[in-house]
C-alpha cells in the first residue's frame, strides 16, 4: 500500500496532506449558502396578460384560448394550464424535465408575438417569464405607525422601496395595503347633462390641456438654446379651472361639472399586523441567491433603516421564512455533532484505549471538513439534504478508520513495531477498506440519477455522501497509519492489585462491568448461534417468512412525500361570500383574526386582504401569516393548533377557513398536500362531477379543508345595446363602452401629473362620483355624444340585466377542468391518494380525467421513478467487491472467498466463489468439533476482536496478496514475507506473508491463516486445496514421522506458532495436554537465538523474541480451534499463528 507506506515514511508530507484538504474545507464553509432544500430549476414558463375590465369570459376567449394554441406547438410540452379572471389571464406551460428552461422560454416568446396581432388592442404586452422556485417572499415587513395610510403608502413606495431593492441579492417587492397618490376627478352626472357635456369631452381636454413637448432650438451666434414648451399642470388644483366647452359664451370648467383632487388610488387591499393598519411588504430573493443570507443582509439594513424614518413610523418583521431554516439546519447540525460523539464513545468502549480511539476518531471530523470543499466546489448549499447526507456519513466514515487502526493495534500488541505494525496492517486490509467504500459509493451513487424532480432534490444528498466516504477512505490510509506509527505504544503489564477491589480505580471497575456484561452477550449469542446452526432450515424458514411477512406489511405503511413538520408558521386562508364587498368581507376578516390573535401560542398575525400574486387578489380572499411561539414554551403542536384554528372558525357564519403549511417544495397553487385536477368537456357535467367528488372525498376521516375552484357566480351587471336604436341615433357602439368604462371603472391612462418638487409623475384618473353609480339603474343616467353633437341617454339605447357568471375559469391541456383541494390530518397523504383515485374512478365516465398537481404529483413521480439498473456483468466489474474476490476457475470448487466483510459467514457467490467454511463434504475432526462448533467459535471471536460502534462495522481481512506469479527469490523472503530497503516486513505476493490470526482468507483455514513459504507455484496450489478442505493430508506411509528424519514429496503439516508476553508453561502445557501437537521436543523456544532451534524459530516468526511455542499440528486442521479460543479468552495476550510448511523443512 505505496500511499500508507508513504504517510508512514513521510509524516510531514501527509500532515501537510491532510492540512491542505482541511483548509480548503475551512475556507470554503463561509461562502457556502444556507437554504432549506437544494437550488431546483422547474421546467415551466408563464405567460400573463392584463386587460381592464374584461370580465373571465372575454379574457378566456379572446386571450387565453388564443395563447394555449400558439404555445401548444412548441417542442417539449408537457401539460398547460390556465386561469382566466377579471382583467386577467395566466397561462402555465409545463415541459418535460429534460428541456432547456431557457430556449422553452425563448420559443414561448417568440409564439405569442406572433399572435400578437390577434389579440385585443387594449390588452397590455403579455409577460413571458420562467416559474422560478425563488418566486415567494422571504420576508414579510410591515410598515405600521401614527401616520396616514397615504403617508406609510407614499414612503414605502418611494423611499423604502429603494433602501430594500439596493441590497444585494433582494428580487422583486410585493406591497399590500398600498394606496398610491393619484389625481381624482370626480364627475356629476346631473351636472354633466345640465352643461350638455360628455366624458369623452373631459378625456380630449386633459389629453390637450396638459402636455410638454420639445419645441426644437434656436441657435444665437454665441449660443444654442432648447426650446421646450410647458403646458402641463404643476399643482393639482389648476385641474379645476380647464375649460371643457363654451354654453352661452360662458365657460364650462371640470369645477362646475364636479372636482378634481389629490388623493389615492381606489382601495382594494388591507393590510395589517396584529390588528394595526399597515403597509405589508414581501421581499423576494434573486434566483439562485441563498435565503438566509439575503435575509441576514437585509436585517443588517434594517438597523440602518430604522434610524432614518420619520418621527411616527414603525418598520417591523412580519413573517421571515429563514427562521425556520436556520432552526432546521441547526438542528441537523446538533445531532451531527452528537451522532460523531456517540460514534466515538462507542469506539472507546469497544477498544478500550484512549489513544487508539482519538486517532480513529480524528477521521471525522477531517473527513466532514474536508468535504465541504467539495460541496462548494459543486455549488452545493447547506440545505436539508446535504446535511442529512453528513449526518449519514458519519457513522460511515469512522468505519475505515476504525478497521485500520484495529488491526494495526492488534499487530502492535502481538509484538510489531508500531512502525512495522502500521505498514503491514494497512496493506493486510487494504483492499477490504476500499471494497467497502466503493461498495457505498455503488449505493448511492445511483441515487443521484432518479429520474423527475424528486432526482433533482436528491442529487446533492448522493454526491455529498459520496464525497465523505471517499474523503474518509483517503484519511484511512494517510493520516491513521501515520499517526499510528508515531503514537501507538504496547500495552504495558499491569501489577496485580495488593489489596483486591478496593485498590483499584473507578475506571478498571467499570471496565471490568463492560467485560461481564460483554462476556453474558457473548455468551447468549454463542448460545443462540448454535441454535441457528443446529436448525438450519427453521431458521431459514423463519427468515423467509418474515421476509414475506415484511414485504405484506407495507401495504399498511403511510406514504409521504415529507413528513409534516413544525415550522413554527403557517397560513390560514380566509374567503367571505363572493359578493361580500371590501368593507363587508373586513369585518367578518376581523373576527376570524381576533380568533387566531386570541391562541395563546401566537405571536404574530400578518393579515393582507385583496391581495395575490399578482399583487392584487379577490377582495373577499384574505390570508394571514400566523407566526407561533418557540416549540419549547407551548404545549400544542402546529398540527393541533391549526386544528383548533380550523373548528373555531367554522363556527363564524358565512366564512370558509382553511389552515396550511408554508409551502417547502413548490409545484402547486396552493400549499395543500391534496390538488386535484378534473378537466373534461362539458362545463355543467365538469360542475356536477366535481361536487359529488368533493362531498363523498369531505366525509372521510382525515380530510379536512376540502375547497375546490368552482365559486359562485360572482353577481354582474350585463349591458345589451340596442344596434338598432343605436344606430338611429348616431351612437357608435365604442362610444358607449368607452363612456361606460371611464365613469364606472375610471380611466387612469389619460394624462399624469408631474410634481415638480420630487420630480415624479402620477396618474390622473376620471371616474363618475361614487354616489352616482351604487345601483345598476345609474348607468341608464350616462350620456355619449352622437355624431351630430347632440347627447344621447344610456337608457335610450342600452338594456341592463343583473346575472352571474364565473370568477375564475381554469382549464387543464385546453380543457375545462376544476381543482380540489384538501388539507391532511392524521392521515397519510399516499393513503388519502389512493382515496380519492377509488372515488373518482367510481364517479367519472371515461372522457373525464383527473391528475395530481403539486407535493401529490411530486411524490407520486417519485414512487414511479426508479434507477435504471446496470446490465449484467460476468466478469464483476460492476461488483466492488471484485478487486478482493478470487472467481473460482473451470472446475475448481477449492477456490474461497478472500473478501469477508465483517467477519460475517458468506453466502456462496453466484459466480462461483464459495467461502471455506461452506464445504459441507469436509470430516468432522477427532474431538467432535463440528460445523455449528467451528462456526460458533469463529462468530465470536470476530465479535470480539473487531467491534463495531455507531455505524462503524467491525474489521474484515483479506489476503495481502494474489496468486500472481512467484517472485524472484521464493526459498527466501517468501518464506516470512518480502522485506523493503530498511529491512522492515511487508507482505508478499507468492503467499509467504505471515497473515493475522483470527483471519479468513482464500488460503486460511477456519480462524487460523495459512501461509505457504515456498514460493513455487505447484507448492501454492497445493496449500490452497490443502486450506481449503478438499485435499485432505497425505497418507500417513508419505510422512516420515521420525525426529531427523526427512518426509517424501510434497507433504505438509500444519505449524503452530505461540506467542505472547505470558510465557509461562501453563500456555505451553495447554497445547501438549490437548494432545493437538505432535512435535515439540525440537522446536520449543524462549527467545529468537537461543540454542534450541534458533534457525527455525527466526524463519517462521522473524523479529519476535517472546515465542512460547514451535509444534506441528497432529490433527485435522479446524479441529483446533476450540482450544485455541479457550486459551485465548484465559490468556488474552497470547497470540497464536498457524503455517503450512513441508515436513522435509520442519526435519
């Protein structure tokens, strides 16, 4: 392993390594955005167009159908929907999530210009622009105090307006409850027919009477003047004294006819925060910008702000969405910080020793810093999925390190050199970290290719992950077994205590209470082990079953798109009857408000009537940002208060109230979990299919706030002109609208009014008196001017009938359709779902549709969207696996399994490979030691030597080597391993590497390694069939047992090497009584170079001088392993090695 080998070698590179990927990880943190979810680009593009006055109908006519069928041709289209209102028209195009949102948008623009020509003159340009997810406002403002509602109005508009949209990152403004300075002149009808005056003689006047034009330049023979020509009006009462006509030779002037003042606009929205009048403000953020920065930003500001208003005025926050963020992120943060405390206190109690858990510990954070410049490298942000995807990793990038620094520490106390120990313990597993890191990686590398939206969500959440485990795979193998190498020492001998218990500390007591609890759940895991493994087929019975059982089971499992959450805000949705004035539909607004101000978890209530997202709404619609106090200091969740919310009230007679979240996944008009689309044909069938629907889906258990878009008919007033009459009397039939809409509705595109002193203009409005047209027979009292100058009475010519019709007409894919809302309570959203489908599949006939819009579509998307799987491959390139897995060759079943992850009991491969342990046709040795023994003892004994802790898995081994070719010189290093420059031992190639005890590997036989020191390729595979169980030894007549004497051909034995710092003769005497060893007299030792075998004992075992034990195994080889697990748990510092080496060497 040159990597470790070099951080071993070279600490100061792989300090500086190490240092470099953590300063690039400090260095990015700051400039990493927080959001709370990631950055998402919807495919769908908007098309808005305004016409004043045009009632639904005409809008969906004459503007909307017109705009469906031009963009319905252009490549990509997924669905189009559109709602058609008074004055307005919104056309959504949806494209499949592959299309470029930019060139859609681009292809859009360029459809409707070329219709253009076919829509209404009047109509304003139509706005083309791209949903952007950032569309919503971030921060709500209220601008409130001891001053006019003209006086707030006019300061929001013209000086805090631009305070806020000069601070980086701030979109657009959104205000509510603005009422804008404006000219008013008002008419008197009587007055108007007395004089004999028209409205279109008040419009040509002002057009004419208030004008600055460019009157060219006069040239001197030193000088250059402009000449411009002022004939505008610089105070707003000089609109009084314009002349309209001449009767008598007397002047007519607008005073005489009615006046003219400096007011507002007409009011059609309230706003107000906490019951006080105010100016609401919401602030959008800049596409791509992140929330809680330009939040921050803007607070920062705020403190500026403050001091510069005027004396009275108050600017306050109303609603801020980043609070909610920041709470959640801190939140993952905690329990990140938490979950790696956990991790490593759990790593302590397995290891037990201080320095070996920092130095694994020491990987989390290195790992968590250092990916954070990846993350900003990627322009991820801080969001939900990104952190979860730390919070996951961090029992995930522990393990590495803990694998690593296990086995160098087990190898230290064994008797290496730290420095030794780490190099040769890193490259022993080397390949078995990497396996199980990239076999992560395969697992959620995939996850960033889900298909749909949800994919988009989950991208960042897969790469991140991504990102840690490589990052804590490279940590793994440079700064733990360097730091390893410097600062792991041997355990010392511990005196025996003189006076019992109460000579030892509080810390051996409680390690001592780990120890027996560990040793009473090693105990009953042996115990049911053995169980399992007597009773193989009930156990795998059982495990069928409930694998069948689990499978059943999620058909009662809730399904959600994310789980409710308690943001500590929500939105309560108010409507009024659909004829409910302003003024009427605010005073049954102000007891519902009065409702939710009197809960005593509310803080805050941000009230906004008439107002959409369009800036102006339904006057008889409000909603109200209702802010709750910190979860901590109340008693009832969100969900139970707006439960609460919701039943009181239904008790207001008349008012329809709903209660929803603040949308955190957008897609849908509202922020309801349950939008359902029902389009088909026939208006009235489409009505009544849709009421039905409703009515049977409101009766379920929780279902709650059942709302659809089909309103009453709004009532309004139908004006007929008689052609005829018209006609007869010389009145055009423009001249009829065009008076009706300047009186009744006003005309603002006129004229404007400059003011001088601020330098800005204002509009000039002309509408009749609001006394002359509150009931539908004052339009009979307009008069228009005929063609020969006379005037002519609406009445004359006009029919005025009272009727209804829509409020709003949506269609779906160019057809009429109707949309259902619901809200959840109790019930899961995948079940209401499944629901509603059962209830529209019983209601609808076939030429009816209906589809999910919103979190419903979102996550039904999801459920549909999977990863495409990867195509078969028989070589195992796709298996991570692979680089330590040995396929087995064209007949051999000897071949084993060399990666076992764990230390777990490995099923047999579908490529062949098989692990040792799966040989069925092997003996049971002598001693009755059979399979549920063997495999008993080698559960346990990887359960104890390599623990697991918060996430981390225990350390698995595998061969250090291949079954390459031998090297240059196989009766030499092979026999104990190849030795570097410096003399030091790493592992070989040919299989004379002496490999761990305890491990597993394609050579190994049970618990017990083996390693062939002959490097002869023969040799090899006959040591492989030997390990492997399916050559057994050679006949007895093949080996000649004498001391002295030399065996024939290739005969093997097994070695058993005893070592350790217990050298007492207990251990020694142990193996002889169990009568597994044969030959001890010439090879029994006390230290490398004493005169008893010196040669043999440095050949098997170099550089130990602690060796109890050199014998030759008499037995079948498994059949030692109980007793070498007994003396092992009596003797834990007594190690044990087994080699398989000819008998004409051990002569």
């Amino acid at each position: 392993m040159w990597l470790a080998d070099t951080s071993i070698k070279r600490p100061v590179f792989a300090t500086m390594f190490i240092l470099a990927l953590v300063v690039l990880g400090l260095v990015s943190y700051p400039s990493i955005g927080v959001d709370l979810f990631p950055k998402v680009d919807f495919p769908i593009a908007t098309v808005t167009t305004t016409l004043k006055g045009a009632s639904p109908e005409i809008m969906d006519v004459d503007v909307t159908d017109r705009i469906e069928e031009a963009v319905n041709t252009v490549n990509g289209v997924k669905t189009i929907t559109s709602a058609s209102q008074e004055s307005a028209s919104r056309v959504t195009i949806e494209f499949v999530l592959e299309r470029d949102i930019d060139l859609a948008v681009q292809d859009v623009r360029e459809k409707v210009a070329a219709i253009r020509s076919k829509l209404p003159d009047d109509i304003s340009e139509p706005v083309i622009e791209k949903v952007d997810a950032d569309s919503s406002p971030v921060l709500w403002l209220n601008l409130s105090g001891q001053r006019s509602i003209r006086d707030l109005s006019t300061y929001a508009d013209e000086v805090l307006k631009e305070q806020l949209q000069k601070i980086n990152g701030v979109g657009a403004l959104r205000m509510g409850g603005l009422r804008l300075r404006q000219i008013r002149i008002w008419l008197d009808a009587d007055r108007m027919q007395a004089y004999g005056i028209a409205p279109s003689d008040v419009l040509a006047v002002l057009k004419r009477e208030n004008v600055e034009l460019p009157g060219g330049r006069i040239e001197s023979v030193s000088k250059e003047y402009s000449v411009k020509i002022r004939g505008d009006i610089r105070d707003a009462a000089e609109f009084n004294d314009l002349v309209l006509a001449y009767v008598a030779g007397a002047p007519v002037r607008i005073r005489d006819i009615g006046r003219a003042e400096d007011a507002m606009d007409e009011r059609r929205s309230i706003a107000k925060f906490n019951g006080v009048p105010c100016v609401g403000i919401g602030i959008q953020k800049q596409s791509g910008t992140n929330t809680v920065e330009v939040v921050d930003r803007i607070h920062a500001e705020l403190e500026k702000i403050r001091k510069t208003l005027p004396t009275g005025m108050e600017l306050n926050v109303a609603a801020d969405q980043s609070v909610f963020i920041k709470r959640s992120i801190a939140e993952v943060q905690k329990h990140i910080i938490l979950g790696s405390l956990f991790a490593v206190f759990a790593v302590f109690l397995f290891l037990g020793n201080v320095r070996t858990t920092l130095i694994s510990a020491l990987a989390l954070p290195v790992s968590i810093i250092s990916t954070l410049a990846l993350i900003r490298a990627f322009d991820f942000t801080f969001n939900n999925m990104t952190l979860m995807a730390l919070s996951l990793s961090v029992g995930l990038l522990i393990d590495d390190a803990i694998i690593v620094i296990e086995n160098i520490h087990r190898h230290i106390e064994e008797g290496m050199k730290p420095r030794e120990a780490a190099s040769f313990a890193t490259a022993e597993i080397g390949l078995a970290v990497m396996a199980t890191t990239f076999a992560i990686v395969a697992i959620f590398l995939p996850v960033a290719f889900m298909k749909g939206i949800i994919g988009r969500f989950f991208l960042q959440f897969a790469l991140t992950v991504v990102f840690a485990v490589l990052v804590s795979l490279i940590v793994s193998f440079t700064l733990t077994p360097m730091m390893a190498s410097l600062y792991l020492r041997p355990k010392t001998a511990v005196a025996p205590a003189d006076s019992g218990d109460r000579a030892r500390g509080l810390w051996r007591r409680m390690g001592d209470a780990w120890e027996r609890g560990y040793r009473w759940v090693e105990e009953l895991y042996r115990r049911l082990l053995g169980w399992a493994l007597r009773w193989r087929k009930t156990v795998l019975a059982l495990a069928l079953v409930l694998f069948v059982l689990s499978l059943y089971m999620t058909k009662f499992m809730g399904k959600e798109l994310h789980p409710p959450e308690d943001q500590g805000q929500f939105i309560v949705r108010l409507e009024a009857p659909i004829d409910y004035s302003l003024g009427k539909a605010d005073e049954m607004f102000r007891e519902a408000e009065r409702v939710v101000r009197g809960l005593p978890e509310v803080r805050g209530v941000f009230y906004a009537q008439g107002f959409g997202a369009g800036g102006v709404g339904p006057v008889n619609k409000a909603i109200m940002f209702t802010t709750l106090i910190p979860k901590a200091e109340r008693d009832r969740s969100q969900e139970d208060i707006k439960a609460v919310i919701r039943t009181r009230l239904n008790e207001i007679p008349g008012l329809k109230g709903t209660a929803e979240d603040v949308s955190v996944i957008g897609g849908g008009i509202r922020n309801v979990p349950i939008q359902y689309v029902i389009s088909g044909g026939d208006l009235g069938a489409l009505q009544g299919y849709a009421k039905q629907i409703t009515r049977e889906f409101a009766r379920l258990p929780g279902i709650v706030d059942v709302d659809t878009s089909l309103e009453e008919g709004k009532p309004e007033l139908k004006v007929y002109i008689d052609r005829n009459k018209a006609a007869d009397l010389g009145v055009s039939v423009a001249g009829i609208a065009e008076a009706v809409n300047i009186l009744v509705s006003g005309e603002v595109e006129i004229t404007r009014f400059k003011d001088e002193k601020k330098g800005r203009r204002y509009d000039v409005r002309v509408q009749l008196d609001a006394e002359d047209r509150r009931d539908p027979g004052d339009l009979g009292r307009i008069y228009v001017r005929a063609r020969d100058g006379r005037l002519v009475q609406l009445a004359n010519v006009v029919q005025v009938q009272e009727g209804g019709g829509p409020s709003i007409i949506y269609r779906v894919d160019r057809q009429r359709a109707i949309m259902v809302y619901a809200s959840l309570e109790g019930k899961p959203l995948g079940q209401a779902m499944e629901e509603l489908d059962a209830i529209s599949a019983r209601v609808l006939p076939a030429d009816f549709t209906a589809k999910y819009k919103g979190a419903a579509d979102t996550m039904k998307e999801s459920r549909v969207s999977d990863v495409r799987p990867l195509p078969r491959d028989p070589h195992g390139l796709h298996d991570p696996c692979g680089a330590v897995r040995k396929p087995a060759p064209s007949g051999d079943r000897a071949s084993v399994d060399a990666a076992v992850f764990h230390r777990g009991v490995r099923r047999p491969d579908p490529d062949g490979t098989v692990p040792e342990h799966l040989h069925l046709h092997r003996p049971d040795p002598p001693d009755g030691a059979g399979q549920e023994e063997r495999h008993s003892a080698r559960r346990l004994h990887g359960l104890h030597e390599h623990p697991a802790g918060a996430g981390a898995r225990p350390a698995g081994g595998h061969p250090a080597g291949g079954t390459g070719a031998a090297p240059a010189h196989p009766h030499d290093d092979l026999r104990h391993g190849l030795r570097d420059d410096a003399g030091r031992l790493r592992p070989g190639r040919g299989g004379g590497d002496a490999l761990p005890d305890g491990y597993c590997g394609d050579r190994g036989v049970g618990d017990l390694p083996v390693s062939d020191p002959r490097g002869r390729a023969g040799r090899l595979r006959s040591v492989r069939r030997l390990a492997a169980g399916v050559e057994t030894a050679p006949p007895e007549a093949a080996v000649r047992r004498g001391r002295g004497k030399k065996g024939r051909g290739n005969a093997m034995k097994m070695v058993l090497v005893v070592y350790g710092s217990e050298a007492d003769e207990e251990v020694v005497g142990a193996f002889k009584a169990a009568g597994i060893v044969r030959y001890t007299k010439f090879c029994e030792a006390r230290g490398v170079g004493t005169e008893t075998e010196p040669k043999l004992a440095s050949r098997v075992w170099p550089g130990k001088n602690n060796v109890l034990l050199i014998g030759v195994a008499d037995q079948e080889m498994p059949g030692i392993l109980e007793v070498v697990h007994e003396l092992k748990r009596e003797h834990p510092r007594t190690g044990v090695k087994a080699f398989v080496m000819p008998v004409e060497e051990l002569a």
